[in-house]
C-alpha cells in the first residue's frame, strides 16, 4: 500500500498557495492545511480518474489537457472547465510562440555560421585553416 504522505500534494505548496489569498498577517493552521492538502489531491484523483476513464475507452494511454478539461465538464465543474480550457490554450500559444522564437534563434545562428564559414572560404589559402588529414 502506498504512503498516505506520498499520495498527497506537498503540504508546504498548499500552505503557500492558501497564504498567497490571505493577508500578510493571518496565520494558517496545521489542520487547516492537512484538511484543504487531503480535499486538493482528492479533487485532482477524481477529476483526472475520469480522464483516464475516457482514455482507456478510446484505447489512449496518455491522459492530455483537453482530457482534463473534458473531465471537469462530465463532472459538473462547468466554470472550472471553461477557465481550464481558457489557460490550455493560451498555454499552447505561449508555447508555440517560443518554439517559433526558437527555430527562428536556431536558423538565425545556422546563417551566421554558414556566413562566417563563406568568410573563411574567401580567404587566401594560407590563411585558411585546414583540417587535419588522416592516413589509413
């Protein structure tokens, strides 16, 4: 059986997460942490249970956001679902536009050194450095 502690959230990231609502000054108890820490990891099982339900019927072994949020809309969390899909796409966008920004960097620095390779080419030949022979 495994560890109940291990099954659940970190209970240092739900206090940071309850704190980061509350005002500077309020203090959070033990229980009060526990209680919400055992709540959140149920709520993240049943939710993604019936991803992975939805999964298995449709013989996938990979459970992605679009199950999720399809998830919390079978469940009855319409507004955590439509908040959900709202962050899920803007996430995909957020990380398109950095693997465009990335192949463009890539490209960019191909060009350079093809350039600077060309540069090399049109040096005098003893000035061009040469690359080592090998003998068999």
């Amino acid at each position: 059986m495994v560890d109940e502690q291990e099954r659940l959230l970190p209970i240092a990231n739900v206090g940071r997460i309850m704190k980061q609502i509350l005002p500077p000054n309020a203090k959070v108890s033990k229980e009060a942490k526990q209680t919400l820490q055992e709540c959140a990891t149920e709520f993240i099982s049943f939710v993604t249970g019936e991803a992975s339900d939805k999964c298995r019927k449709e013989n996938r072994k990979t459970v992605n956001g679009d199950d999720i949020c399809w998830a919390l809309a079978a469940l009855g969390f319409d507004n955590y679902a439509d908040a959900i899909v709202r962050y899920l796409h803007k996430y995909r966008e957020v990380e398109r536009d950095k693997a465009t920004q990335n192949k463009a960097t890539c490209i960019s620095s191909q060009d350079k050194d093809e350039e600077s390779s060309e540069d090399r080419s049109n040096q005098p030949p003893h000035q061009q450095a040469e690359a080592p022979s090998t003998r068999v």
